[in-house]
C-alpha cells in the first residue's frame, strides 16, 4: 500500500487450514470483533501463491499441520518470494515449532484457544502485523523518494557531522556538490571541513556553521566568493542542523547572477557618464574603460569611413592597426555591410575571420548605427573558444545604443532617449 494508509482500513486475509470448522469459526469471529477484516479460506498450498501471484491479499494466517507442507516449510516458500505478512497460527505449537516458525521468517506465532476473547486478541494481533507492514513500505517508499529528490536536485548539498570541540566531518553529498564544487565526496568522506576547505582561513564558514550546530537557526549567505584549486566563483549558501548533530549545506553557482547584476551596473555607469562628456574621442574612450572593466579583453572601435574601417581605439594586443577595406572579407566588415551583430563562438577555419596580433578563438562584432548609417564597429574577441555568448551581445548592443545617443547629442542632432537600464533586443 502506496501514498499513506488509514488505520482501520479493510484487511485482506488468507486462511490456510484443511480443517473447515477452524474456517468457519474464524469467519465468525472475525465479522465481531473486526468487521473491516475480510476472511477467505483455503486448504490448497497452490492458492497461496496464486493469490500473491495477483496481489489481492494482505496477510496470510496459516495452520502448522497440514498434507501437503506445515505451516513453516509454507512460510519458507512464501518468503522466497514475497514479505507479504505471514502469521503462524497453530494448535500444536511447541518452543522448537515457534524458533523454527521465526527462523523461516514469519512475522507472528499465534497458538489457538478454545475461549472466544482469543480472537479478539487474534484480530488486534493481525491488524497490527498488517499496518506495520504498510508502514514500513510506506516509510521505505519516502525514503527512496527523499533520495531521488536529493539525488535529481540542481543545488549541492553536503551533510557534515559535528564532532566537538571543533570538528566538521564530511559524510554525504549529492550529485550536484560533486559537479559545482568539483569535489570527488568519496575521497574526502570522513575528512575535517578545514581540511577538505583550506580558503575557508579567508571566509570562516567554519565557525559560523558550528554556531548553527549549536543554536539550530538557519543561516543564508546571499554572495560569498570562493576561490581555490578546484572551484572559482560567487556563491549562495543556505545552511541548517538536521538531527544527529549534523549539518545540511546547501549551495548554488551564482557567478553568472552577480556577472549579469555587474553589467547592468556598468551599463548604468556608462550611459549616465556620457552626459559629462564633450568629444566623441571621450565618448568612445570611455566606453572603452566601461567594456575594460567588464572584464572584456581584446577590445576595438573601428570607425566607418565609408570606405575603410579604421582602429580608433583598442585595448589588449589583438587590434588591427591597417585599414579594413569594406569590399573585403572581415568579421567587422561583414557587420557594416549586413548591419547586424555576428557572435561567432568558433572561428576555426572561418573564411570572414581576419587574424590580429594574436589568433582569436571566439568574436562578438556589434554596429553602432546612427540613424540610417553604420558610423562604428566595436569589436570584441578571445583566445578561448565560446567565450562570449547572447548576454554579451546583449550589452555591447547596449553600449552602442549608448554611444549612438550621445554622439547625435554632440553632433547636434535631436539625442535619443536613453534608459540607462533599458538594453536593446540581440539581432543575431
């Protein structure tokens, strides 16, 4: 029985006898003293396994002696197959018959009495073998539940057991600890927290978890930065006691979250500093610092000449210092004559890709456009592969909104609008 049980729900027993009135007695008794117990009877072994074969009893009730097997060679073959509940119920019972009953598995030895209040005992006795069996499936079906959950999880978790004065042992973890922090937990089962977290010297998780141990509250650290031999990166971490002076941690990779929070800062930055700015040579450098500091590393502002683009501005060593013909092939060309932005993530064997000072892997190229025309191109690549991705496009898309804006402002033209939080849609 599944998904919980009612006490007092209906039972299902089979009575195995080949004595009709020991049948018909408990028939009886039963319809008194535990009406929601329904009785059927059989003299036939092969009834037993066809009724569990179908699954439609809960119990077994069976006698000792009997033609064809005994009650204990029966609950031997029923236990080869099922832990289906299984009561011996005998009128020849002995020391020696209940140690054997026991040995072959059953799970209650009851001797028959002429009196009627035995079968009230009786009834209580079944009913009580039946819904602990159902408990106990119950119980294991949570359990496997419980362990699917934690094992399917996106977030890590790590049990630590506390030891005093000061000791974190590690004693489980999930799946996803092993993929976010990189850590092979049957190696380091049964080590110190310090030991298995040397950096922890620079964040003292250490001491405000032993605290949680002591005090059971729950503990939340929103951004925590985390940097050693295997794992790099802003954390969040939710941390609780669990019984047995044992300690749950759960934990996620938020370095993209804070990445992303980063750069809508940094677009703010940008477009409010534009305002303060009197040449498009400070426009543009400065939206040079803004990508800089973004952490971008080859970065160009190639100026459209109508002909040519031409290197105004780079930072890194991978900036063109020639002119880039329009009528030719480029990453950046393609960008003006198609006047949308190219992410490209690879650039093995591209036949647009124009090499700089150093090969590039990876490239994001978007335009800034002014009214109809493509005035510049900011450029920016790697030498990783896969290094930028749509959220990068998203930002220089941004930024060079930003740049449109202030450059008609300095021109004199009517300036645009411009939300510093506000970023344009990818065109790729």
């Amino acid at each position: 029985m599944s998904g919980g049980f009612d006490p007092g729900a209906r039972i299902r027993v089979l009575h195995v006898d080949d004595d009709p009135s020991h049948q018909t007695m408990l028939r009886i008794f039963g319809e008194t003293y535990d009406p929601r117990t329904e009785i059927e009877a059989t003299d036939r072994i092969d009834d037993v396994f066809d009724h569990i074969e179908r699954g439609d009893i809960d119990c077994i009730l069976s006698d000792y002696r009997m033609p064809v097997c005994n009650g204990v060679e029966l609950a031997h073959r029923v236990r080869a197959i099922s832990d289906l509940p299984f009561i011996l119920y005998t009128g020849q019972g002995s020391e020696e018959v209940a140690e054997a009953a026991f040995a072959a598995g059953v799970d209650d030895y009851i001797r028959k009495e002429a009196v009627p209040s035995h079968y009230q005992v009786l009834f209580r006795r079944i009913r009580s073998v039946v819904e602990k069996h159902w408990a106990e499936a119950q119980l294991r079906e949570s359990l496997l539940t419980s362990a699917s959950i934690v094992e399917a999880i996106p977030s890590g978790l790590l049990i630590y057991q506390f030891k005093e004065p000061d000791r974190l042992i590690l004693v489980d973890g999930n799946p996803a600890a092993v993929r976010l922090a990189e850590l092979d937990i049957d190696v380091w089962r049964g080590k110190d927290f310090s030991e298995i977290w040397p950096y922890d010297e620079e964040v003292g998780l250490k001491r405000r978890y032993i605290e949680i141990i002591k005090t059971g509250e729950t503990m939340f650290f929103d951004k925590i930065f985390w940097k050693d031999e295997r794992v790099e990166g802003y954390f969040s971490i939710r941390s609780f006691r669990i019984p047995g002076d044992r300690l749950a941690v759960t934990f996620d990779n938020i370095s993209e979250r804070v990445r992303y929070e980063e750069r809508l800062l940094a677009l703010h930055r940008h477009a409010t500093g534009l305002d303060d700015l009197s040449s498009e040579e400070e426009v543009r450098e400065w939206t040079m610092d803004v990508l800089e500091s973004l952490g971008f590393e080859y970065i160009s502002y190639l100026e459209n000449t109508g002909v040519h683009l031409i290197s105004r501005s780079s930072r890194g060593v991978n900036s063109l210092k020639r002119p880039i013909p329009l009528d030719g092939k480029g990453i950046t060309v393609k960008v003006v004559n198609e006047r949308r932005s190219i992410l490209i993530k690879d650039l093995t064997d591209n036949s647009d890709y124009i090499q700089g000072t150093i090969p590039a892997l990876s490239e994001l190229a978007v335009p800034v456009a002014l009214d109809d025309d493509i005035i510049a191109v900011i450029n920016v690549e790697s030498q990783v592969s896969d290094a930028f991705n749509e959220h990068d496009q998203r930002v220089l898309e941004t930024l060079a909104m930003h740049v449109s804006s202030a450059t008609k402002k300095l021109r004199g033209e009517f300036p645009v609008e411009m939300d510093p939080g506000k970023t344009v849609p990818a065109t790729q």
